[in-house]
C-alpha cells in the first residue's frame, strides 16, 4: 500500500500502533487527531513523554515506578508502614491506588513465578521483599497476586518464604464480585467463593 504521508508521520503512525489497545487503524486516527490538535496536543504531549523519558526511575524500595527514588508513596509519612501489599505488576499497584482500598506499603514483584515462561524466584523482586520484611515494623503481608495458576503458584512460594519471619501473610479472597449473580459465575470463582465462605 503507497504511504499517504512522509517517513516521519509514519514513524508516528507506527509507533502508536504499538500502545496497548491499538492498532494500526486507531494508531493513523490518533496521529491524525494529534496532527490536528498541534497546539493543545501534539506539543504537550511531546513535552510530557521528554520529561518522563528523563527523569522516570524505579523505586529501589517497593519498585513503583515514579519520578523520585525513593517513590512518592514510599515518602508518604501517612502510610500504615504495617501492612504490605504485594504486587505482581505496577499496573496492580496503581489499579489497588486508583480503588483507595489500602493505606499501607507496597511491594512491586515484577512478575509471577512460570515454569512455562522460564521465570524462577531469581527473576523476581524476591530478596528485597524478605530484606523489607526482615527490617522490622512489617505485621501484615497482603499477598494482592491474580487468580491465575501462576499468581497462586507465586503465593504459595512467597508464604513459605516468609514464614520463618515474625509477619502474618493473608491473601485477597476470591468468589463472587460486587453485584454479581451467581448464575453468571465460572465454576472456578463460584468454587472458591465456597471454599473462602465466611462465618456471619
Ligand atoms: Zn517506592
């Protein structure tokens, strides 16, 4: 197919095209959007994506990623330091933010344990989990890990890690969502919803 525009829009066009969510198709649309919006978009845009190219680092404590090392939650004086959330991706870490479910720490894993995928306990933030933990002034550790094979697999890992240490490890319950109808359900949630059944 005969380019529309010059090597530097289809730069553009190709570069957007590898965000998550789009595609080659929504890729042209927003290059065009942004074209079009030079002044409120493009060039904001531009500015913004230089400066986070500069300055954004991951946080040696937890393993946010953020502008400031430590992370500004890290810094917050107003966290529980008591309670610590263990993540598998950023995206955790921000979706759990985003929720205002927890007041306490966190603690970036970079991944879950994978025979398939090749990912051992050397792969994974594991050491400076057991080092924050070791410190002192951890009592809880909330393992916020995804339902998955790999996610339970990595829960079960980190709670035989820890267990020499004086800390409790508790895990999110699965079963059925807020405003769920149990009809609806997959019999993997409604069996463990059984199983994590709790007394009234
Ligand atoms: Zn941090």
């Amino acid at each position: 197919m005969a380019s529309t525009s010059g090597p530097e829009i289809e730069r553009l066009i190709q570069l957007l095209a590898r965000l998550p969510g789009l595609g080659p198709r929504s890729a042209r649309r927003a290059a065009l959007h942004l074209i079009k919006k030079r002044e409120q978009l493009l060039g904001p845009l531009a500015d913004a994506i230089r400066v986070a190219n500069e300055r954004v680092v991951v946080c040696s404590t937890c393993g946010n990623v953020d502008t400031s090392d430590p992370c500004t939650l890290c810094r917050d004086t107003r966290r529980d330091d008591a309670v610590l959330v263990l993540v598998e991706d950023v995206a955790d870490l921000w979706a759990l933010e985003r929720a205002q479910v927890i007041n306490g720490r966190y603690h970036v894993l970079g991944g879950t344990l994978s025979a398939l995928d090749g990912v051992g306990p050397k792969d994974l933030n594991l050491d400076r989990l057991v080092a924050r933990v070791a410190e002192g002034g951890v009592q809880e550790v909330i393992l916020a890990l995804n339902a998955t094979v790999d996610g339970q697999t990595t829960a079960h890992y980190v709670t035989d890690l820890l267990s020499h240490l004086p800390v409790k490890v508790s895990r999110l319950a699965h079963g059925v969502p807020v405003g769920g109808e149990l009809d609806y359900l997959d019999e993997g949630t409604l069996a463990a919803a059984f199983r994590q059944r709790t007394a009234l």
